[in-house]
C-alpha cells in the first residue's frame, strides 16, 4: 500500500488485486467525487477478504497524509450514511446493500479511529468532517450539510429501528463499535470536561429528536436484556473460517480498529466468562457512554469582580460552567415499565416519548450479571436516577436475585476493583433508604451460603448476610484500602437498616460487636500515636495533627456503630435476643468508653439493657454451669419482660445518598476504562488524556488495592444524615 499498484482490469482481476488497488486507491493522492463509480467497487468487496495487518498501518498513514486534499475520510462517511439508508429503505432483505454497508463502516471505523487518536489538533482538523467547496453537488448531498450529524442519524436510525437477526447481526454490531470509535474523542480530553472540548459525534448524538433518542435507549437496553446470540450460520460467517489468519484491515496495535473481526475475536477473548455476549455488552457500553457524557458551556455572566484574585481561569470556568441536559440519561431516568397502560404515561406529567421497558427482564438481567461491572454501573444508574425502576426493586419479593451477587462481590472484594466495590455499596445504601427494603430483607430465609467460607450460613436470613458482608466490608477496607468514604458508606448502610433489624442471627450479632472492638482497637492506637508525636518538633506536631484529624474521624466511625447498636437495642430489642447475647457476651469492650463525652449517652442505654439482663442473670439459681443455650434461652425469656425502662431515646439515625456537584469527574473516565478493557477496542496509549495509563486499563482502577479516586475523578458521594 505503500505506493498504488497498476489499474487491474475489474473483469479478469482477483479479488485480492482488486481490493489492494481499491484500498491502495482510496488513501491515496487522487480525489474521487461522490459520485464516482469508485465508492461502489470499493464498497462491494467480498467480506471473506483478508489483509496483512502492517499494510493496514501503512494504509492508515497514507491516508492520514492525504486526507485534507481527498477528503476521502468524508465521503466514506457520507457513503456509509448512505448504505444504511440504501439498506433500510430495501426492507432489510439481504443484498449487495448489505455488503455496502458493512464495508461501509469497517472502512469508516478503521480510519476514524487511526485519525482521532493521531490528531494533532484540538478540533480534529485532521478529520477535515466537510467536502470541498469544488465537490459535484449530487441531490443526495448538498455541500453545507454536516456530515457528523448525517452519519450518526442515520447509525441511530438503523440501530433503533432495524431488529437483530441473523442477517443483521453482524453490521449491528460493527455499528455499535463504530459508534465507541466515533465517540473516542472524549479520551483526548481530561477528566473535567470544559467548554472548549470538541466532540463531533457525541455532540450530533446528543442534538437528535427526542424520539429517536427513547428509541436507541430502547433498542440497547432490550439488547442487553435479549442477549442475541452470534448466528452459526456457516455461509455468513465464511469470514471468520480461519480464526488465526488476520482479517481484511484487521486493528494492528493502536493503528487501526478492528476490521471484520472484532465479533468472533471478542467471543473467544471472553469464553472463559459464560456471561459475555457481544451485542448485549457493546449496547451496554455505547448507553453507559452517552448516558454518563457531559457537554460543558460557560455562563455569560462576568467573572471579573471575583474577591479572590489567586483563583485560577480554570477554577474560575467551573464555577461559571453549566452542562447541558443530556437527553439519554433524561430517556434512561425517565423509563417505565411495560406493564403499565398508557394511562399511567400520561399522568406522570412528562411530555413527548417515554421508553418502556420490561422491568422484570431488566430486573432478571442484572441478577444474572452484576459479576460484571458495566452492569452494577447501570444498576447504579437506574437506581440513582430513575425513581420507577427504584420502586420496582423495591416491591421485589425476590430481593435476592440483586442483592445476592452484589453480596458475594462484596465478598471477593479482593478480587475486583475498588470502583465496583463502591458502586455495589453505594446502591446498597439507595436501597436501605427505604423502611420496606429494610423489612423485607430480614423475613427472607436463604437455606445456605455456599460462597461463604469462614463460617457455615445455614436457615440466615437475607438482612443477617447483608450485616455480616457490610461488617466484613469494613474490616477489609481497614486493612487493605483504608478509604474513609467506603467505611461511611457501609456504616451508614448500616445505620438505616438497624431500627428494622429482626431475629439477626448469632454470627452477624458477634461480627457487630466485634466491629466496635476492631474501630475501638484502631482509635486506641492512633490516640497513643498522637501522644508520642506532640512537642518534639514541628515535623512531628503536623504528624500528630493529622493522626488526630483521622482520631476524629474514628470517633464519629465509634459512634456510628453505638448508635447502631443503640438502635437495635431501643427498638428492635426483643426481636433480637442474639444481639443482647453478642453485647451481654463481649459487655468488657465497651469500658474503656463508658467516660467519654462522645460515647457516654449511648453507652449509658447498653448499659441500662447490661444491667437488666445481668441482675436477672445474677438472681437466677441454676444447677450447673451456665451455657450458651442456656443463657441464650434465659435473654429469649427476659425479652419478653423488657419494656426499654430507663432508656434515653435518641432520633433514629437516616442517611440517604445524593451524588456530588460533578460527578462526570468519576464517571466519565470510568466508563471509558470499561469500555477499552472490555469492546476489544486498542487505541493510543499517549493519546489518552481522561485518565492515567500507566498501567494496563484493567488495573487502572484498583493500584496497590486503593481507591483511585485522583486517578480517574473522584466521586465524593455526600450521604447526608437525616433525622426523623
């Protein structure tokens, strides 16, 4: 490729001659108008053609080198737009259109991909996204048309309104890596968006009529629920005969995406996970994309009588920034189920098309796949933005289809990132925010745990797991991550679901004591730290300013479990004579604390419980030694006599989750991580601005087993407290 061949003669020529001259022709110095003749040989080469991948590098940067004179990136894409409406307009009956349009966009890929992440420019100049002022006008075409918004209206198009089968499944596919390719641009940027980035393709996505918006929010999500299967039609997929051969402009390292491929080569990839399927994931990734991306414009009113002078411009923009309304996330936050008439659309007060989703597929899907983290971040999603899909989950009687794999993630919490962990723990606390949830999970039995291994889990109930996990959480990110926002997360999850806690079983009720004792034994140690470092020296001075700044964060962690504790105790008491064992059993830690001025109020109402049930205990004859049966059928007596006489009653404790001010810091960059570890997708790494690269994108997220909340944008969830 690096020079064009001889013409060959079209009737007498192989099929691979053809195409070297075709692709050799297309990159090359010559300039073919759009209504040449030349589009449609090149667009009709069989697809069982393959290509040497170093010739794919040398195409991409000769074409590179002459685009600005061809325009020829252009016109690939305006001839794409074109087969697919070719294609649509055909009744989708399989033709040469076919053809036409799959070449269409494994050209089209191959090349935008190479150009955007090669570009030199902010604006993508090298894209040159226009026709030449001298271009044949042809009455498809007129020459100030914006071919970005004619390409994707017309990808959106087919992907919203042409149904997967076997003779569709493969350019649906290559349509939604098409669709990562083109919206690629964000990887430029950093994580910030700000009002000069420059998105071409996005941004023509996001300026589509809300109708076609609902209807490719649809299309993806039933999609991801449907999990279409690759078709084993042999004739079809000739193409992918010879796994090990490279395909026809097949990706080579950075320099070119995948070509042809990219299905079957992803397929093997991800055997090793039964879960995986390639329509349902890429349509999950190009939702989590455009439902996540933030279009950033500045105010206009002035910025000049700012008190603080030190205030950088770039601070300065984002106070003065606003975004703009993403109509996918609105789509996605504003879905309803498909079981509700029309009657029920109508009142809700929205205007215009609503998508309507099958909630209990949906519901079903996620059940299945929140192993993965692309679906706990749309578990997120939904949960976080959409109040009706929220309110589904929670009228659930079968609760344990979400809630048991997000557990036992949290249980292989060494395995996963610390994003997943903290998506899982974030939508546990949406959860707890409400009392039904709360209930609901202490009245279900399940008759054993086989995942967990230090202890056997026979008859628990769902809200004793979810305890243990919670607590088990805790003491992992004590020794491992120590981020402070995951410790309140869990104990506020905690928190909201203790006034409702019944019949928790023996081991939650220890592992609950025993979280007291872990945070009391990590406040002691840094209380001695402090000592040693006062007065010494001003290096150790700010040492110890900082260990009692972390002092003060362990006594507000101390005291959330009292009032944890306090909760149960005050209302919940009777219910739960294993926690009255755990405290009556363990009564020695709570000492050290009976004194202080944090603690003292709420340890006075344990003690208060400690000495009902200790006189009684004291007072009681028994032949024999006391044993655990013993004492515990004692507490289940004496429950029965309690009436919470002398306790203090404190307002229940309610914490509820509200994302941060900007929160498209976190999200976007993650989004893109999932999307390059999991689309087959390579691209530049020195390319690559969003987020740091200096280890593989997989482990991006989760280095020296820390939440890398500066890395990728930090997601400061504020849980607010409540009182009720």
């Amino acid at each position: 490729m690096g020079a064009v061949p001889s013409t060959p003669r079209y009737s007498d020529a192989q099929p691979q001659d053809s195409a070297e001259y075709l692709i050799a022709t297309f990159v090359g110095e010559k300039s073919f108008p759009l209504a040449s003749d030349f589009w449609q040989k090149l667009l009709e080469l069989p697809l069982s053609l393959r290509w040497p991948s170093h010739r794919v590098h040398q195409a991409c940067e000769l074409l590179a080198l002459n685009n600005c004179y061809t325009r020829h990136l252009a016109k690939i894409l305006i001839h794409l737009a074109w087969r697919l409406q070719e294609y649509m307009s055909s009744s989708g009956t399989p033709s040469t259109a076919y053809v036409k349009a799959v070449n269409a966009v494994y050209i089209s890929s191959v090349f935008l991909k190479y150009l955007i992440e090669n570009s030199l420019s902010d604006n993508f100049e090298e894209l040159h996204l226009s026709l030449d002022e001298s271009e044949t006008i042809t009455k498809e075409f007129m020459i100030d048309q914006n071919i970005e918004n004619l390409v994707m209206h017309s990808v959106l198009t087919f992907i919203a309104s042409v149904d997967v089968s076997p003779d569709t499944y493969l350019l649906h596919q290559e349509l939604l890596n098409f669709m990562h390719i083109a919206m690629s641009t964000q990887l430029l940027y950093g994580p910030s968006p700000g009002p000069s980035d420059v998105h071409p393709f996005i941004d023509a996505t996001m300026a589509e009529e809300s109708s076609l918006v609902c209807s490719v929010v649809h299309k993806l999500l039933l999609n991801y629920i449907t999990r279409p299967h690759i078709p084993s039609n042999a004739a079809f997929y000739s193409l992918f005969a010879e796994v090990n051969e490279p395909g026809v402009l097949q990706r080579v390292g950075s320099a070119a995406a995948t070509f042809v491929l990219l299905p079957f080569n992803y397929l093997v990839s991800s055997s090793v996970e039964g879960s995986r399927n390639p329509l349902a994931d890429s349509s999950l990734l190009v939702l989590l994309v455009l439902i996540h991306y933030r279009k950033c414009a500045v105010g206009d009113e002035s910025i000049t009588d700012r008190s603080d002078d030190s205030a950088t411009s770039a601070s300065l923009s984002k106070l003065n920034a606003h975004f703009s309304d993403n109509p996918y996330c609105k789509a996605l936050e504003n879905a309803r189920d498909i079981e509700f008439g029309h009657v029920d659309i109508e009142g809700n007060g929205n205007n215009g098309p609503v998508v309507r989703l099958p909630f209990a597929s949906l519901f079903d899907t996620l059940g299945m796949c929140l192993a993965d983290e692309t679906a706990v971040l749309l578990l997120y999603s939904l949960v976080q933005g959409n109040s009706n899909f929220l309110e589904y989950v929670l009228v659930r009687t079968d609760l344990d289809t979400l809630l048991m794999p997000i557990l036992e993630t949290l249980y292989n919490a060494s395995k996963r990132t610390s994003n997943q962990i903290y998506m899982l723990l974030i939508i546990l606390l949406i959860l707890s925010q409400d009392s039904t949830f709360n209930a609901s999970i202490h009245k279900m039995i399940l008759p054993s745990v086989p995942w967990y291994q230090e202890h056997r889990l026979n008859q628990t109930y769902l809200g004793s797991l979810m305890v243990i996990i919670l607590i088990r959480t805790v003491k992992y990110n004590l020794s491992k991550l120590r981020d402070v926002y995951l410790h309140t997360t869990c104990l506020a999850t905690l928190a909201n679901m203790a006034p409702h806690v019944h019949r928790l079983s023996a081991y939650a009720s220890q592992r609950l004591v025993s979280l007291f004792y872990m945070l009391s034994r990590k406040y002691n140690k840094l209380a001695e730290l402090r000592g040693d470092k006062k007065g010494n020296s001003m290096e150790q001075d700010s040492l110890a300013e900082d260990m009692s700044a972390e002092l003060h964060i362990y006594t507000d962690f101390l005291r959330i479990v009292l009032e944890i504790l306090n909760a149960i105790l005050t209302y919940a008491l009777p219910r739960n004579p294993e926690v009255v064992y755990a405290v009556l059993h363990r009564q020695e830690v709570f000492q050290p604390f009976k004194s202080h001025p944090r603690f003292n109020e709420l340890l006075e109402n344990i003690y208060t419980v400690l000495d009902f049930f200790n006189s009684r205990l004291d007072a009681q004859r028994l032949d024999g030694e006391w044993s655990v049966e013993k004492v515990l059928q004692f507490i289940i007596i004496n429950c029965r006599s309690w009436r919470g006489d002398g306790l203090k009653m404190f307002t229940q404790l309610h914490f509820s989750y509200e994302q941060e001010s900007h929160p498209e810091e976190f999200f976007i960059p993650y989004v893109w991580q999932l999307v390059l570890s999991q689309c087959g997708l390579s691209f530049n790494p020195s390319a690559i601005n969003l987020f740091p690269v200096d280890l593989p994108v997989k482990q991006q997220t989760d280095q020296d087993g820390e939440l890398d909340v500066h890395q990728s944008g930090e997601l400061n969830e504020h849980i607010v407290q409540v009182e009720q």
